[in-house]
C-alpha cells in the first residue's frame, strides 16, 4: 500500500530539507515549498546566491562557473539529501532536479516521490494569450541533473 501524505508530513519533510540545506551549504534556502495530494509530495527548495555568488554571475565566464558549482553540488549531495530526508520523515524521495538561474540569483532543486520530475520554466504571461513556456526539463529517476535533458 502506497504512503499517504498529511500536513504534519509535509511540513517534516520541509524541516528536514532545510536543515540539509543549512548543513550543505551553511545558510538556509530561502524557502521550502511542499505540495502533497494523496499518494504523492513534491519538494521545492529555492536558495538566493550569497553575495559572492551574484558578483561571479554578472559576466558570461563567471555565470558559468557558478551554475556548474551548483549543479555538481546537487549532484554530488543528493544521495545525502535523500537519505537526509528519508531518516527524518520515512519519505522516499525518488525524482530530482536542479535548475540554477543565474540571472535572477537562484537555485531550483525539485525533488519528488514520483520516479519523474517535469519541470517548466515559465515566462512573463501576457493578459491576452496566457503564460508563455520558455523551457522545459524532464529527469526520469533520481539522477538529478545527470539525466535531465531539455
């Protein structure tokens, strides 16, 4: 029988991630969002650059530099970051990625119990024709951005 998913759960799984967090990279995200419906919990952790980070990103080389630091992070600390989560909440998160967006200063990791994670990045919606999808990411499994593909 699957797992069902109630508020005192959700927000378990918020407090672990974000003390994960706080260990990995010595602050805290800015925020921890979790949805949850039924059989399945969606974990988003949105992380601000510090300030050495945004100064980096302001040219092409160092806005590189930065977005590859981050996803060898993710990639290097999400079998922590789950067993993290699993020890605290008994929650399996199983489907993982990371999007880091230099411009705005930010770190996306969307992890989830589904072995899948659909991400869509969106644009600024227009009143008339909705909002605009300017990218999409798909990761099948728990490899993180190492199976991400656009």
């Amino acid at each position: 029988m699957k797992q069902q998913f109630d508020e005192r759960v959700a927000r378990q799984v918020a407090q672990a991630a974000g003390s994960f967090e706080h260990l990995l990279l010595g602050r805290a995200p800015r925020s921890v969002t979790v949805v949850a419906d039924g059989q399945w919990m969606v974990v988003n952790l949105h992380e601000a650059f510090s300030p050495v980070e945004r100064r980096l990103a302001a040219d092409e080389e160092g806005s590189s530099r930065v977005r590859d630091f981050h996803r060898y992070l993710f990639d290097n600390s999400l079998h922590a970051l789950r067993s993290h989560v699993r020890r605290s909440t008994g929650v399996e998160l199983r489907g993982a990625i990371a999007h880091v967006d230099t411009t705005t200063g930010s770190v996306l990791k969307t992890l989830t119990t589904n072995p899948a994670v659909e991400l869509f990045l969106l644009g600024q919606g227009l009143p008339a024709l909705g909002v605009p999808i300017n990218d999409h990411v798909h990761s099948n499994g728990a490899g993180g951005n190492g199976s991400a593909r656009n």
